[in-house]
C-alpha cells in the first residue's frame, strides 16, 4: 500500500513522484525517464521509504551537472528529496 508523501506541493513546475508504489525491478527505469522528461528549471519532488544512496550516486554520474539534488524531509520511512533540472 503507498501513501502521498506528506510534503505537499504548492509550486508549478513541482512534480511528485512517489518510488513507493512501483515494483522495485522498475524503478530506477522510470526515474532515469521521468528526470529525461524534465525540462530547465523543473523539478521532480521525489518520494521513498528509504534514502536511495546507491540511486542517488548513479544520477550524479549520469546527469553530471544537470540535476541539483536537495533533500526536503529525511523522516523515517518517508525521503523526500527535489531534483531540479538546471540545463
């Protein structure tokens, strides 16, 4: 069962993407795809119920630059970190 992440988004251009309620197999998939389909300036409010150490290491060194990582709430069983595309 997944839960909205408890962060609300109150911006345009703020997209959320909840990791929780997809399979594990395809995740990093569709995050690759929704951080491709992103365009200057968005960002994508993403949600896990753990910090995606291995994951965020692997956008670093495919996106270089591209992609500014912050992280918004670091609760138990409740990551939320922005990605915000920067060019």
């Amino acid at each position: 069962m997944t839960h909205d992440c408890s962060i609300p988004v109150k911006a345009e251009g703020i997209y959320p993407f909840d990791a929780r309620g997809i399979a594990k197999r395809f995740r990093h998939a569709a995050i690759f795809g929704a951080l491709d389909a992103l365009q200057d300036g968005e960002i994508m409010r993403f949600c896990n119920d753990h910090d995606p150490l291995p994951l965020l290491s692997q956008i670093s060194n495919h996106f270089g630059s591209q992609i500014r990582i912050s992280y918004v709430s670091r609760s138990p069983g409740e990551i939320v970190i922005d990605f915000l595309v920067t060019g």
